[in-house]
C-alpha cells in the first residue's frame, strides 16, 4: 500500500482522549464492579468479555487483557478509539445509575491494546490449510475481520480491493482527533499479519471481475464493499468549485494536504455524524466560521448529542430548519448558499429565501448504496439498495454473504467487524460440510 504524506492535513489534529498512564489505568480499573451480567457486554456489538479485560489490567495482566478484547474484536485497537462509547458500553455501565461517573471502557481497552501493539504481541495464527478458498469484496474492516476468522480456520483468502488502500472507512473516514489513517493502516497491516491473504487491489467488481467468475473460481463470496460515493444536491450552481461531498473531503484531508487558503466561512450541509466530524475538522483546520445547516431542529439530528456538543463548544455554528435551493458563485467559485426556511413539519415558509455566505461547501446528507452492483446476481434479494442478510451474513445463495456498511446500511467500525467475523464463522461451517445458518 502506498505510503502517507507527512504533510496530509489530519497531521495537524491532538488526541481528542489521550491515552492512560499506567497509574490512570490500574485507578480506573479498580472501579469496576465486574458486573456478574455485565449491560456493558450486552451493549457491544462484538461482545468482548470487558469486566474479565479490565480485571486483568487490574490484576497487571495486561496480555491477558488485550487477548480477551482480540479474541472477541481483532479490530480493538481502533475500535478503543472510534466506538462511540457514550452510546454503547459506557452508555450501559451500572454507574450511569448510580449518578457515580461510568468506568471509561474504551480508554482502558486502549490501554491493552497499545500495550500489545508496542510489545509486538499477536494472538492468533493460521489454521491447517483445509483447500478451500474464499473471495472478500471490499477492503474495509468487514471484509478483513472476516479475513482474518477465515484464516484461523484454514482458509485462504484473497481480498478485491478497487482502492490503492485497505482499511476502508478506519483508514479513510475516521475523524482524525480520533485515529489517524497511518495508525489505521497499521491495524490493517497487523490483522493480516496472520498471513495467507492475498491481496488484489485496482480491482472494480462487475468491471474487472463478476461474481460469477468469483464463484467458480472461489468456494465461498463475502460481500463487504461498504457505502458509494456522497449524495449531492442537483442545484443550479452545482458546478461551481468548492462545492463537495464530505466524505470525500474527509478522505482527502486524511490522506493528503487540502488547500483552505482564503476559505473564511464554511457550511456543512446534514445533521448526522459525518456531518458534525466535518464541521469539528474544518474549524481545526483553522476555517473561522463553520456553520452546520440542517433541514430538521437541533432535537432531530441523527448525529450523537455528544459529539454536536464537542463541536459547539469548539466553535462550531448551527442553521436549523434551512434547506439549499441554489448556489451562488462568482468566477467559477461558490461563494454562498441561497437556502429556504422550512417549519416544524418541515414544509417550505414562502418569503424566507437568504443567502449564507461560503466559499466551501460539503454536503454530508449521505452515500449511494453498492448494493446496486450486485442487483443481476442469482440469489442476491436488494432492500433499497443493501444486500439482504440473516443473523449470519447469509443471502440466499448458498454461496455468498454479506456484512458491513453494504447489509447494514451504514453503522459503526464495531458493527462491521462483528458482521464479519460472524460472516466468516458461517462460511467455516458451509465449507466443513455443514449449514451455514
């Protein structure tokens, strides 16, 4: 894969949650009640065993404790950093109960898992070459936890990546005051450190290769290919330079350098996630005025109320209730919004036509679904453009599953790695000669 820039604009980004001292560590550790039925493991998605990892960080076991939380999630290492904790573990700790400050799982997971990473440990090995061989779409984090199950299993593995890179939205979507793309293509490079998976990157599926000849040439298919490209309004102006999708400039800006030069005002157009990542990571980059517009109330957003609250508290402005209806520009360049106010149903408020100005745009209102490339293929049932799955990533080809962002619609790094590796576990069962589900 090829290398970074040192240069890349992410590089400018502190640790929003810099990581433990030992002593932090042992003191955090010994305030778990290591809950006998544990909310905080019913709340994981991968279902790490957290009062066993953080007994051990507490007993100084800390190889102990980052093999349960690998063994469970080999992507713990990112995950401590990314998983919105506040939602999931932390969310459900007994303490929220209590009024008594939760225990701070996803930090103590990070403790383990650097200690790991820093003392060169690896859990898992290849299992006995078993002959069968196994096609994974997709280079993001389903398609290589899935990977990774398969080879502790025995089988081989070649992934189809149409990028230069693997890592998916870990490596090229992850707000970087979270996790930098170098130390998620670091993950990538450690989970397939198990060897035997062949990579093949600048590969387009249904271009380059179908699923049919991956089916005869391989005896199993995991769909993982995550989300397409941004959702764009078709406005007039929508030509103008300055106006993109912010995904896309997400991924720019943690792989390389992107010009702000002479950019005073910034409007990032949603109210979910992605959105108020942009809007935190514009006003890092130094941008004076960032405004989130959204066509709903500040009570409607799809976006975690503790992330919005970061990005108020670092600067961040808000338009409520405002839908764009053009772009105006000068010299090729955007240059402001011309936006509507709606009301509480959102409906248009005639007379409330204004101009906000900008000279960059990012419309963060959503990514096309890759479903659509597989719609020709026998077996393979498409709900709005996801790939239709059971519990276990089956389709109804007895040869091809799914998991990630494509079956899910777009949920968390977590969830991916979760959907794979139980992916991964049903196509181990078909190819010993049983049933996937």
């Amino acid at each position: 894969m090829p290398k970074l820039p040192a240069t890349r604009s992410e590089a400018v980004f502190a640790d929003a949650k810099p990581a433990y001292t030992p002593v932090q560590a042992l003191t955090e550790a010994n305030r778990c009640l290591y809950c006998a039925d544990a909310p905080c493991v019913q709340a994981c998605p991968t279902a790490i065993n957290i009062p066993e990892f953080i007994r051990k960080i507490a007993t100084g076991n800390l190889r102990g404790s980052a093999r349960t939380i690998f063994d469970a999630n080999i992507f713990g290492m990112s995950c401590a950093r990314v998983c919105p904790v506040e939602v999931l573990c932390v969310g459900k700790c007994v303490y929220n109960e209590m009024d008594v400050p939760p225990i701070q799982i996803g930090k103590l997971q990070r403790y383990a898992t650097d200690a790991a990473y820093a003392d060169g440990e690896r859990f898992a090995e290849a299992g006995p070459d078993t002959g069968k061989k196994v096609a994974l779409l997709g280079g993001g984090p389903a398609s290589l936890a899935a990977a990774h199950e398969l080879r502790r299993q025995g089988h081989a593995c070649t992934i189809f990546e149409q990028g230069d890179r693997l890592g998916g939205l870990s490596s090229s979507g992850v707000a970087p005051y979270k996790m930098k793309a170098d130390r998620a293509l670091e993950e990538v490079e450690w989970v397939l450190g198990i060897g035997g998976v062949e990579l093949r990157c600048g590969v387009r599926v249904g271009v380059d290769v179908t699923v049919d000849q991956l089916l005869a040439d391989f005896d199993a298919v995991f769909i993982g290919v995550g989300l397409g490209p941004d959702r764009l309004f078709h406005l007039d102006g929508a030509e103008l330079a300055g106006i993109r999708g912010a995904v896309d400039w997400i991924a720019e800006m943690k792989t390389a350098k992107v010009p702000c030069e002479g950019i005073q005002r910034a409007i990032v157009i949603g109210g979910g996630n992605t959105a108020v990542d942009a809007v935190r990571e514009l006003l890092g980059l130094g941008i004076p005025e960032v405004t989130m517009a959204y066509r709903g109330g500040e009570d409607e957003m799809s976006g975690y109320e503790h992330e919005w609250a970061a990005a108020k508290v670092a600067g961040a402005r808000a338009a409520f209730r405002v839908q764009p209806i053009a772009y105006e520009g000068e010299e090729g360049a955007v240059r402001a919004v011309r936006m509507l106010r709606l009301d509480a149903a959102r409906r248009p408020l005639p007379g409330t036509e204004h101009s906000m100005p900008a000279e960059l745009v990012l419309l963060a209102i959503g990514q096309s679904r890759l479903g659509e490339l597989f719609a020709g293929v026998q077996g393979v049932t498409l709900d709005h453009g996801k790939v239709v799955v059971d519990h276990d990533g089956a389709t109804q080809h007895p040869k091809i599953f799914a998991g990630g962002d494509c079956a899910n619609g777009g949920k968390e790094v977590v969830n991916a790695v979760a959907e794979g590796k139980r992916a991964a576990q049903a196509i181990d069962r078909l190819l010993r000669g049983g049933k996937a589900s």
